[in-house]
C-alpha cells in the first residue's frame, strides 16, 4: 500500500499508518512537509508545503505532477497496488500515479478535511468541486473521519456514488490496561477550586481564545484555561500576547502524543471542543481526535449546540452543551457547572463502552482489510 499524505510532519498522517500495519498491510509513505526535523521513519518527500496556502500547494502539486510515478515505483508486480490519497491535493496526485501502473490500482480517497475554498458558490469553490467529483469517478472508497462529510458534503454538487467507510478518530487501546477515566483534576472544581478548561491540539480557533480570554477575566479565579498543542501563529498572530496578558490563561507548550495525554488531562475538569475556524462548514462537521482523547482520559467535553461532535456527546449523555456561539451562552453553561454535577458527568464519562474511544487490533484489521482490498462491505457511515 502507498500512503499519499499532505503534511509528513503530521502526527496524525503515522497514526493512520500505524493502524494499517496493526492491521496487516505493508506500507511505504511519500507527501509534502510543512515542517523541519526528523521524521518518525523514512518517506518519500515530494516537496514542501505551507499551511492555508492554497495556491502554493497547488504549485507544489504541478511540480510533483510529471515525476511521481519515477519517485514512487511500483510495489508489488505480481499484484494490484492500493493508493491511499489524503486530501483533494493527494487524490490528483493518487489519480496520475494509478493511471502510470502497469498492473491494476486500486485508489482510495481519505477526506477528512474540506478545505475552505471547495466550500461556497464562488467559481474557485465550483472549480475544485468538479475536479474533485471528477477523481472521485476513478475512486473505488472514500474513508470518512465523520458522518456529516458525506451529508453535508459528498452527497451534493453531483458527486457520484461510492461506497463510503467511517474510520473515526479514536486512539488505539492500551495494551494491558485499562484506560484511566475517573479523578478529579487537582485544584480544580471537585475539590473546591475553580473550573479548569482544557484546550489542546490544534489551536486555531480565534473565536475560542477571545471567548475564554473573556470569560476568565470576567470573574477572576472562578475559570481557569490551560492550552496544550500547536497555536495556528498564522490565524492567532497575537496568541502568546493574549495568553501572557491573562493570569487565567496558561499555555504549557506542546505535548507528545499519546504519552502525555494521560497526564495533560489529568490536570482538568472539562475539555474544550468548540472550534469555529470553519463555522458552520467543516467546523460543525468534525469528529475531532480531543473528543476520544478526552474521554478516554476522563475530562468531560464542552460542545456547540448544532455540530456534529454536539450530536455525538449528546447520544453519549456525557457532557455540557452550549446554546450558542456567544460569549454569554458560553458563560452560563459553564458557570452552572457545580462539583456535583461535574461528578455525574464524569461518571457518563467513565460508562462509556471502550470500543466508542479506541481502536482495537480487531478494528484495525476490519478497517485495513475494507481500505486495501475490499473484501468486507463498509459499514454505512452513520453508524458510529
């Protein structure tokens, strides 16, 4: 199997890896690198890449275009080659490199992010929808991360109709043990001090840091907002000025992956997953990986009435809803958060069943059986 991937300094991107070797494919990797140092394992690097620029990456596409099937030689001669393409741009790539294959290829399209300039009915969305409802057409499954990715996004603009697989977000299980979801954070609001909010991963939200810089300042040493991960400079320019600015804003730096989540979420009451960088586009779509980390981990999730990651937690009875995108809707959900009912949420939390959060050796063999060669049905993607 050929992994196509659009950021090699992804963690995610040898996460999926890891799950296709847990479940018994034997796979190389080769995409674009937005950032430095050394990778997890040898790959093929196409080029390099930036975050959010579109046209860049077109460039790099274009360049990586006329040689990919010379940097990328087949595998296997006796059989046919699976193409994993993650993301529009690797599915371009995914197409040109399966039609220079002397023996069959089987492309698989991963979407688990729609990039914003696909959304909308200006003529650069229409575009780059008919480019990709075009590769689709030479695409045999399309991996899912969400249900709302097909409802809301494949099921329109005329795309044609593939089987569609849901591969959710979830960890893979701890070996040996079971995973820690119970306790309360130290200092926080079980043990009478204040409400202690995590946000961790992907920091790119403006709209969630100006909401809780505003909520902590507006009553002081009630809220307490701990940020770990990686701030999106490039959205949030003044991020570590806003932080510094605010006593009841701490960001600890990034973490490794899973290693530290037992610790990070240790060290809260709630974890934040409101995210409205795409507001009512892939914002309201997502699935994020901090939903199963943070419930694995026993922090309870903050959500957004109307999202896709809301109607999750709400079928799992586990966590606490805000109306509405607003400062005040924020406030009010938070604040009517006493040490007792924190306590009945936690105990939502830790009856989660373990397949809801993590991903066996089971799964991954079902899964990487469904991706490189078709031979189980896919599961309808509303079934979580």
């Amino acid at each position: 199997m050929t992994y196509l991937a659009h950021d090699l300094d992804d963690p995610s991107i040898w996460r999926r890896v890891e799950m296709l070797r847990r479940g018994g494919a034997r796979v190389r990797v080769a995409g674009f690198r937005r950032g430095q140092g050394v990778l997890p394992e040898e790959a093929v690097v196409l080029g390099k890449t930036s975050n959010g620029r579109m046209i860049q990456r077109l460039r790099a596409i274009a360049a990586a275009w006329p040689r990919i099937a010379r940097r990328i030689p087949q595998q296997d001669e006796t059989g046919p080659e699976v193409i994993l393409a993650r993301n529009l741009e690797m599915l371009a790539l995914g197409a040109r490199l399966a039609r220079a294959r002397k023996r069959q290829a089987r492309l698989v399209y991963e979407l688990l992010d729609i990039h914003g300039m696909m959304l909308g009915q200006g003529t650069v969305a229409r575009a780059l929808r008919r480019i990709e409802a075009g590769l689709l057409r030479r695409t045999s499954l399309v991996v899912l991360s969400s249900p709302a990715f097909e409802t809301s996004h494949l099921r329109h603009y005329g795309r044609p109709d593939l089987p569609a697989l849901l591969v959710e977000n979830k960890p893979f299980t701890r070996p040996g043990n079971a995973a820690p979801r119970a306790g309360a954070a130290p200092g926080g609001l079980e043990e009478g001090g204040p409400l202690i909010i995590g946000w961790f991963g992907m920091l790119r939200c403006r709209w969630s840091l100006e909401v809780l810089d505003q909520l902590t300042r507006a009553e002081p040493g009630r809220f307490r907002v701990i940020l770990r991960g990686r701030p999106a400079m490039d959205v949030m320019t003044d991020f570590l000025e806003v932080v510094e600015a605010n006593p009841g804003l701490a960001f600890l730096g990034p973490y490794d992956w899973p290693g530290d989540l037992p610790g990070i979420y240790a060290e809260v009451d709630v974890a934040w997953l409101i995210d409205r960088y795409q507001a009512g586009q892939n914002s309201d779509w997502l699935l994020p990986n901090r939903l199963y980390e943070g419930c694995l981990n026993g922090a309870v999730p903050v959500v957004l009435e109307g999202t896709e990651v809301a109607r999750r937690v709400a079928a799992w009875s586990c966590g606490i809803a805000v109306a509405a995108p607003e400062p005040d809707a924020v406030a009010a959900a938070l604040s009517g958060l006493d040490p007792a009912r924190l306590a009945v949420l936690r105990a939502a939390v830790a009856a989660l069943p373990p397949t809801a959060l993590e991903m066996d050796e089971a799964e991954c063999r079902r899964l990487t059986a469904v991706i490189g060669r078709g031979f189980e049905a896919p599961a309808p993607v509303t079934e979580s």
